[in-house]
C-alpha cells in the first residue's frame, strides 16, 4: 500500500524551483489556475520509495505578506490545502534575502525543509555555508542542491519522507523581534485567542503579527469574527505604542527585526572567503566584530561606561546628600533631643532612605548608559562577540545582556532573563546575576578601600573586585551548568539589528522600566530594612548610659544588633574578621547592600562619641565617610592589634560582593522560577561562596606574606 505526499515548491523568483520541479516529475506534469484567480498551477507526480508525490510550483514570492496576488496564492495554498511538506528553495548565493520568506514559513507553521539551490553560485561567489548549523539554529532541515546539475534531488523527497515518518517535530526556533515588540505581539495574540475559529485556520501569534503588518487579507477575516473590535482595538494599542517607542511603523520594525534574526543566523552559519559586503551596518559590523578588534572594543566600550556613569553620578548624589543632611537637621532640631522618636525618624527614617537615595544616580546612570548601547544595537553585537565565550561555560550569548545589567541592580537584570527560550539557560542565569556587583554594593567598596589602600591603588582594587565577581560567576554557571542543570545548550540564534540611533523616548522608557523596579525597592523593603535595622541597633533602649563614649559603645553592643554580630562573629574568625559591627552590616546587607555603610556608621559613630553625631545621611564622600574610615583604620581588637588590615578588608569586600543577594532578589527570584526552591538554593549557596572566597583570600594572602 502506497501513501500520498502533497509536497509544495515554494521560493523567491529565480531561485530555481521550476528546475527543481522539472527534474523531479519529469513529463508527469499538470498546468491549470489556482481555484478563482488566473495564476498557473504546476502540478507533478511521482513515485519514490513507496510514496506517491503530488508536487505543486507555486508561485515565486518575496514574503507571506498580502501585497501580491502571487504571495495571497502561495499563503492560502498553504494555509488551506496544508501540504504534508513544503519545500522552502532558496538562492544560497543570495542567502540573507531568501532567507526572509523561509523566517515567515517557519512562522507560519508550515512543514518546512529548506533546499538551499544553487550552492555552485554560493560557492563561486566565496560562501562557505554550514549548512548543519543553520539547520540547527533554525530548528528546520536543510538540503543543498545544485538544480541545474541535478544534485541532491533525490535528498528532497528523502528529506521529505524523513520528516513525515519522524513521530518527534523538529523545535523550530522562535523569532524574537524584541522584548517590547514581542510583548505587543503577546497582547494582540491575546485578543486574537478568544475567537477560536480564527486561532483554527492560522496561529494565533501569526494573525496577531499580521494584523500589526496591516496586512489586508488578514484583516479582512477578523473584521468578520464576533470579537472584531476588541481585536482591532488591541492591534491599534500595540501599533500605537510600536511607534511611540521606535518612531516608526510597525511594518518596518518587524521587517527590520525579521532581518535582524537572519542576520545572526548568518553570521554564526556563514563564512565569506572575501567581503562583499554592502550596507552600512554591516561595515560597521566588519570593524566591531572583528575577531581581532571586537573585543578590545568591546571592552573599552564598557570601561569607558563606567568612567561615564561614576564621573556624571558625583555631583548629582553631592546633591541629594546634601538634602537628606539639612533635612536630618532640621526635622532633629524640631524634635525633643535624646528621644526614641527623634532617633527614629532621623537616623532610622530620613537616614535610611536618603542613603538609598544616594545611590539613584548611579543606578540610574547605569541603566542610561545600558539602554543606549542596547537600542544603538550594539550590545546585540557584543553579546554575539562573547557568544563563543559563553558556550565554553554552558551558556549562550544571549545571558550576556541581563548579566552586564546586574551591575546596575539585580532586580531589572533578573527580569531580563525572560528572553532566554531555555529553562535551563535561564535558571543557571538567574543563579549568577547576584555575583555581578550590583550599584548598590559599590559604597561598601568605596568605604573599605578608601581606609586601607592608597588612593593611587583605588581604581585598580575596585577593578579587582568587580572581575572577582565576573570570575566567580563564570565558574558558578559552569558548575550549576555542568552538575545541577544540565542539559544540552539549545541552539539560538543571536539577532544581529542594523544600528540605529536610539530614540530618546525608547531609552526613558526603559529607564523607566528598570529604574522603577528599584524605586519600589528603595520605597518598600530598604524603608523597612532601614526601621529594622534602627530598631535592632537600638533597643533594648538603656536611657540611663552615660552619653559618654564608654556608655554608648556599651548601649550598641548590648542592643540586639550588638548581640547578633557577637553570636555570628565567630563564623568569620577564619576568614581574619573580627568585627561584630561588622556582622551587624551582614544582617542588614540582606535587607539591601545599601544599609550595610549607614549600619556601620551608625554604629561607629557611638564609639566614637555618641549618637548625636550621626546627621541623616552619609553618601561615600561625606564627612562622616571620612570620620568613619578613620573609625575603622584606628579600631582595635582586645589584644590591641588592629581589627582590619588592607588583606582583610579585601576579604570583607569579597564577603559582601558575594553573599546574600538582598531581600528584593530573593522575592524576584521566587517569582520569576514560580517555586521557593531556587531562592532557597541562593541565599545557601551564595553565603557558603562567599564565605569560602573570604576564607581562601584571607589564608591564601597570609601564606603570601600579604598584610
Ligand atoms: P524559479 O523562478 O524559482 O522557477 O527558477 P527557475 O527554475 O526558473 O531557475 C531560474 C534560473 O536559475 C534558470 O536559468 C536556471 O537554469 C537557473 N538555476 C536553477 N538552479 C540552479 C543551480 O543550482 N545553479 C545554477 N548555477 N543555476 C541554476
Ligand atoms: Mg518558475
């Protein structure tokens, strides 16, 4: 008994589907119109292999779209008729551009094989095609031919038959068009979901991108379904907001977004023996991803960022110092001195929220600096460049960009990571992002290497950190990849947009997005840490302590505070700190990392005479920043030997890099993995890191004779 194949040529004009077609059903050959419309219908027959093939030649087209009555034809046929298999044949020496029908097919839903014909013309114009790579990157099967030498013509129907017996459907690879485009597409698909006749004949997502093309057949349809006008009103919100953002129509960015898949594909699948290449993002991509070039550019991209983000944020957060300090003083001269309430709304209140404040600018500087690079198009490039990179730890390029925002805050970053299509790849990237050092950590170094190292040195040890962190990350998601999670890395394609100068807009918005996340932080958990912490460090409240140093160093060490860096202190022994102050900062770091230097003032100010010091706030370049640094460098232990020395104040740099993402990331990250298993897993893992790098640093410097 033999089974029926209905098989469909489809392709761009001159890619040599009739050759094809010709070579394949010889004289079995059949031309009439497609049903309604005078477009000549090839058909063709033959046997193979036990099969009876019914070819079809549509007609040669650009794109699924409704411009053409040739492209309505092609689409309809697949649509209606659904071919058991549709062949995509493409000019492989004209490869980007053919591409662009094959990305819509794969959309579309259809059966797919790519036959990439006229491989002897790619070939002579220097094309190295790998075609096994592009087959997995694009989760469809591919052929290449030579049609006109009948090459691989039996492969086709081979193929074919392959993809009809295999009970398993390829994973076809999504096309992301960008977060904010795929987040629009989602709405309208939403819309288009509850006519379900609709969702019947085309993909929900499909008609839904459709629809933002304008395209007109498509809208001929959804005008005729009950749901019309909620459909329409959700593609008129999403169209609206594509423009506002991008400043341009919805067509041309999903066009643009469309090549820029093909593009990365591309680029990772094909190799020139010489360039020929021709538009402008493309010679700019010939310098900027250079294999020799791209990552010193790269790099010094980013150094220059951050020189950027520090050198703009100064006077902003002199500014906002300066504020929460008049504020602190002027709210504690109207308030009854030496009161609970006044300790309370001035240090606790004014205090802790002013020196979240501080770091605002910085915060958000980053997220600037990021957004740019991002909307220009070159991070898309810089994470391709260390794509290669991040395979050899188990990853994929595409973790790169939420990894390079955790240096602004976890939070954004770890949202991020929704545009990683692999659980797995996701996960293991959620579970590094707390070891970028994140904004918020940043005053903790300034304070330690500002009381232990030269200011010549400053830059270099603050560099040394940030690169511990990187270090340190690299090796948790090789481990986490390897052990915990593994699974074979899926295949990606990295988009590769044409660079565009972002627009103002775009960038706010994303600002907007990610600095919002923190605001609610900085109103919410840091507030309360911030009360908590206060509390802590002040209660029992001894009213009766003389206000001299003695009494108020003896007040803090016998508050709950005082008690509970005591008790853990002895954990810390190994790694050469002995500071319960210090372990007072832990706790409060988990609140949000940026409690732990107002922690510490707050409580070396009382050994260093009293409370009242203390005014509202303190950003890293305040006097009692100062005042505090000479606190730490003059403290003592028992035996009179200084508490910190430039070794262990790194190991202590190292410890609050790396431990304890704060409260907000861990409650991020309960929703973002739905389960309380990975939160769990990351306040274990990242204490029991950093209390080992703390500890290797600490005895490993000894050994070397470091001090
Ligand atoms: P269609 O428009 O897709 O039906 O393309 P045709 O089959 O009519 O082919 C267009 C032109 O390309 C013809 O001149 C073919 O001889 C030529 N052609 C087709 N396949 C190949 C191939 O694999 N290599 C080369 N060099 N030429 C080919
Ligand atoms: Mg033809």
């Amino acid at each position: 008994m033999s089974r029926n194949i209905k098989l469909a040529l489809a392709g761009n004009p001159n890619a040599g589907k009739t050759t094809i077609f010709n070579n394949l059903t010889g004289l079995r050959q059949h031309v009439g119109n497609y049903a309604g419309v005078t477009v000549e219908k090839k058909e063709g027959f033959l046997s193979h292999r036990g099969y009876n093939f019914t070819i079809v030649d549509l007609p040669g087209i650009y794109g699924l779209s409704a411009s053409s009555i040739d492209e309505i034809v092609a689409r309809n046929f697949i649509v209606e008729e659904k071919p058991d298999v549709v062949i995509d044949v493409i000019d492989a020496s004209n490869l980007e551009r053919n591409l662009y029908l094959a990305v819509q097919l794969m959309e579309l839903g259809a059966p797919l094989i790519l036959a990439l014909n006229m491989a002897d013309m790619a070939q002579k114009q220097g094309l190295s095609i790998d075609a096994e790579k592009l087959s997995t990157l694009l989760g469809v099967p591919i052929i290449m031919t030579v049609a006109t030498r009948r090459v691989a013509m039996q492969d086709i129907l081979d193929s074919a038959i392959r993809l009809i017996e295999s009970k398993s459907v390829p994973v076809r690879t999504r096309i992301h068009y960008g977060r904010e485009v795929d987040r629009l597409i989602d709405r309208t698909t939403e819309a288009v979901l509850k006519d379900p006749a609709l969702s019947r004949r085309y993909p929900a997502r499909w008609i839904s991108i459709k629809l933002l093309e304008q395209d007109a057949e498509v809208l001929k349809r959804v005008m005729e379904s009950p749901f019309a006008s909620t459909i329409l009103d959700a593609v008129e919100k999403s169209s609206e907001a594509i423009r506002g953002l991008f400043g341009d129509d919805p067509e041309t960015i999903i066009a643009e977004r469309r090549y820029s898949f093909i593009s990365g594909a591309c680029e990772e699948a094909v190799r020139r023996s010489f360039e020929q290449r021709h538009d402008i993002s493309d010679m700019i991509d010939t310098i900027l991803l250079n294999r020799l070039l791209g990552l010193p550019i790269f790099l010094l991209l980013i150094w220059l960022t951050f020189k950027f983000v520090f050198y703009a944020s100064e006077p902003m957060e002199a500014a906002i110092e300066g504020f929460f300090g008049l504020l602190g003083r002027v709210v504690g001269g109207i308030l009854p001195a030496a009161s609970p309430l006044r300790s309370l709304i001035v240090d606790g209140v004014i205090g802790g929220v002013g020196s979240v404040l501080v770091f605002i600018p910085v915060i958000f500087l980053i997220f600037f600096a990021m957004s740019f690079l991002e909307d220009s198009g070159y991070l898309a490039r810089a994470a391709f460049l260390m794509d290669k990179f991040m395979h050899k730890i188990g990853l994929h390029g595409r973790s790169f960009i939420p990894m390079l925002l955790g240096f602004g805050c976890s939070l954004p970053a770890i949202m991020a990571t929704r545009t990683i299509d692999d659980e797995r790849d996701r996960l293991t990237t959620i579970l590094v992002i707390p070891f970028m050092s994140c904004g918020a950590r940043l005053p903790i170094y300034v304070l330690f290497i500002g009381a232990f190292f030269p200011e010549a040195q400053a830059g270099n040890i603050l560099f040394l950190i940030y690169l511990t962190g990187i270090f340190v990350a690299v090796i948790m998601a090789w481990i986490l990849r390897r052990y915990l999670l593994r699974g074979p890395a899926a295949p990606f394609v990295m988009e590769l947009p044409p660079y565009r100068i972002p627009t103002l807009r775009a960038i706010l918005v994303h600002i907007w997005e990610r600095g919002t996340v923190y605001l609610k932080k900085a109103g919410t958990v840091i507030l309360a840490g911030a009360v908590i912490m206060w509390f802590l460090s002040n209660f029992p409240w001894y009213p009766n302590f003389s206000d001299n140093r003695n009494g108020e160093m003896k007040r803090m060490e016998l508050s709950y505070a005082g008690r509970i860096g005591k008790a853990i202190m002895p954990v810390f022994h190994p790694s050469g700190i002995h500071d319960w102050r210090l372990g007072v900062g832990f706790v409060g770091g988990f609140f949000a990392k940026e409690i732990v230097v107002t922690t510490l003032g707050t409580l070396y100010a009382a050994g260093a005479g009293g409370r009242l010091r203390q005014s509202g706030c303190d950003g890293w370049k305040g006097e009692h920043n100062l005042s505090l640094r000479q606190s730490l460098r003059n403290a003592v232990r028992q035996d009179g030997t200084p508490i910190y020395t430039p070794l262990i104040a790194f190991s202590v740099m190292v410890f609050f890099l790396l431990y304890l993402p704060c409260i907000s990331t861990v409650a991020i990250i309960r929703r973002e993995t739905n389960s309380w298993r990975w939160p769990v897993f990351t306040i274990l893992y990242t204490i029991a890191v950093a209390w080992v790098a703390s500890f290797l640093i600490y005895q490993g410097g000894k050994l070397l004779g470091l001090k």
